[in-house]
C-alpha cells in the first residue's frame, strides 16, 4: 500500500487526522528532505528515507518499490495533488501494479496562508508557480496575464530563488498593467512553522519586496480590501 499524504504546512496542528493516521500505519516515510526533518520531529520512532530537489522520479519510484510488500507513506507538503507526488505516483505506477495508492489531501498553503492574512480566497482564484523547472517561462507568462486580466486573486507559488531573484519582480509588471498598485496584495512566509511572518502592502510595493522560495504571495483583485488590519475579498453575500 502507498499512501500519498498531505501534511499540510508542515506543523501538527496543521495536519489533517486522516495524514496523522496514515503516517502511524506505516512502516517507511519516503519524502524531500525538508518535509522528512518536520516530520522526524513528530513521528521519531519511524523509519525514513528522503532525497533532495530535482530527484522527484527516483523519490516515486523508490516509494512503490518499498509499497509492494509494505505500508509506505510518499509524504509531500500541502497538498499531494499541487505541485505534489500524487500525478507522479499514478504516472509511474504501470510498472507496479499490485501497488494500491492511496491519496491524501492535505491543505495547500494557498488556505493555510489567506488564513494568516485573512480571507484573500473568498471569490475565485488562480494559483501559479513562478518555478521555471518543469514550465516553461512564456507559459508562466501567459497564465499570469491571463489571471491578471480577468481580475482573480493571484497566488503564486515558489516566487523566488538563487537563481530567480527577479521574477517575482517581473510577475508584478505583468500584473501591474491591468491592476492598479494600490492593489492589495500580501504574504505570508515559513506558515505554520517556526519564524513565521506575514505582511499586507500594496502591489506597487510587493514588486520591490525580497521573498524565497518559502513564501506563498497573494495578489488581490480589484475588490480585495483591508478590513481590521486583514486582507479580505468579498463575494458579494452583502449586496444579495
């Protein structure tokens, strides 16, 4: 049996029951070598094997490999559908077919971070990865400029690293050419975690604002407001 799990943000509390439980019923945690650290802390009597960034297929693979004659967990942070194993797990497992997979959800920082802010994610919303890894870049472009001209809240995922300290830069120009800069934008880094923070600016000065790659960044729409000091996008329900 593989599990795929969702741990959410990486902390306890933030884990749902069914990720807690299907962790305890296992006998091997396979996962990136961050998200393997968080759950060490909280499951030590577990054994673990973990592997870094860009070794996702060998991750997978080794994951239904160990799950044919034992109760692997494939644990990924968030949710295992975004941006996550899930797909991966499905893709490869022709080659396994007496392995039963088995997903479970977890919340993407998408929602565990608008709750920090507030209530950014009321109304529709798109999410995108800035990381040019597996898409490429005029695609991320385009989804942006689409996002942007039909006035959704944008949430970006991996908005910078090393090696792409501008882009998050060069996504608010995007935007910026159909939303005012007085847009109301935030974001919220380390959720859930340790050192974690949170801020709510304007999109003119999210684009001169440093972010990495552990930090989720919401983009308002052109009715997202501040209420109480929160970043709040209205639906509508007072105008019914």
């Amino acid at each position: 049996m593989l599990y795929v799990v969702g741990i959410g943000a990486g902390s306890r509390d933030g884990m749902t029951i069914a990720a807690e439980k299907a962790i305890i019923s296992s006998e091997l945690i396979v996962g990136y070598t961050k998200y393997v650290e968080l759950l060490r802390e909280h499951f030590p009597e577990k054994k673990y094997s973990s592997t870094g960034m860009k070794q996702e297929r060998e991750r997978v693979g080794f994951a239904l490999k160990e799950a044919a004659d034992k109760t692997v967990s494939l644990v990924c942070s968030g949710d295992p559908q975004l941006y996550g194993m899930a797909g991966l797990a499905y893709e490869l497992s022709g080659s396994y077919p007496d392995v039963e997979i088995k997903v479970v959800s977890g919340v993407t920082a998408a929602f565990s971070g608008g709750a920090v802010l507030g209530s950014p994610l009321t109304h529709d919303f798109a999410v995108i990865s800035l990381s040019d890894l597996l898409t490429p870049a005029e695609k991320i472009r385009k989804r942006l400029e689409c996002a942007a001209e039909c006035d959704m809240v944008i949430v970006l995922y991996n908005p910078s690293s090393k090696s792409r300290s501008d882009y998050l830069q060069k996504a608010c120009d995007i935007v910026l050419k159909y939303r005012s800069g007085d847009t109301v934008c935030g974001y919220v880094r380390n959720i859930g975690r340790e050192g974690e923070e949170s801020r709510i600016m304007t999109l003119a000065e999210l684009r001169n604002t440093a972010v990495d790659m552990f930090t989720t960044v919401y983009i308002g729409s052109s009715e997202t407001k501040v209420i109480g000091g929160k970043m709040v996008t209205p639906r509508g329900y007072r105008n019914v």
